[in-house]
C-alpha cells in the first residue's frame, strides 16, 4: 500500500498547528505546534516535517468568515500569504478547507477530557489542525483508494 500521508494545518500568526494523517490517510491526529518567531524559520519548518512524513498534500485550514456570509476577510489573505510562502519551499498539492469552527472544536475535545486548555495553547493549535485535515479526509472522494 503506498503512502497516503497529509499533514494538516492551523494557520496561526503566533503558532501554527500541524497535524500528520496515517499512513492510509484515513485518520488525522495532532503532531506538532510551530511556534512562529520568523515566519521564514517556521515555515522551513514545516517544509521539513512534509519531507520527513513523506506527505501527499497539505490541507490548510482557511478562515471563511460566518458573520459578512463567508466572506474572505483579512485572515483569509494572511493565509493565502503563508500558502504563497510554503508553495516556494513545497511544490505538492495544497488544499484549502474551511475551518470557521475548528478552534473551538479543538477547546470542546481539550474540556470533554476535563482538561484545561491553560498554558498549552499549542495544543489547541494541534488539534484544530487534526480536526481540519480530518474533516478534509472524510469529504475526499475515495474511489481512487487502493
């Protein structure tokens, strides 16, 4: 079975989430945060753990805003910066999906375990990235699975 991996991605200006799909790329899980101190640091950053898991393609979670009927504000061209910057150090596919409640959903995760999101906002990174790439994994067609 060839390698299926992506690594997702929760864009932040202060860290960024990454999460890493098995090697089937049917399930996401948190994998690291990247704490952002010069974005061309981080972002060789990420090129590195794309290169290492061997992915596939990089799912970017894009902030589609709710409340002016999913226009693409401000966030939406951060984001679209950071993908013009890792497309000159990655050259594979890139996805965008909409991430409008993944932060939360990550927080909702962290407190069903009784857990605080306290110090470790990183972890709230991580798992939005998890919960980005899984949502991406299961609306993917999968007819051209092995």
């Amino acid at each position: 079975m060839m390698n299926q991996v992506y690594i997702g991605i929760d864009y932040g200006e202060r860290r960024i989430g990454i999460a890493k799909s098995d090697p089937t790329g049917l399930i996401a899980s948190p994998f690291k945060t990247v704490v952002v101190k010069a974005i061309n640091s981080a972002l060789d950053e990420i090129a590195a753990i794309i290169d290492e898991t061997g992915a596939v393609g990089v799912v970017v979670g894009y902030p589609v805003a709710l409340a002016d009927g999913g226009s693409r504000g401000e966030l939406c061209r951060k984001v679209d910066r950071f993908m013009e910057r890792l497309r000159e150090r990655y050259d594979g596919p890139m996805y965008k999906i909409d991430e409008r409640f993944s932060s939360a959903e990550a927080e909702n995760v962290i407190h069903g375990y009784n857990k605080k999101v306290g110090q470790d906002k990183g972890r709230v990174d991580r798992i939005a990235a998890a919960i980005i790439l899984q949502k991406f994994l299961d609306e993917r067609p999968q007819d051209n699975r092995e």
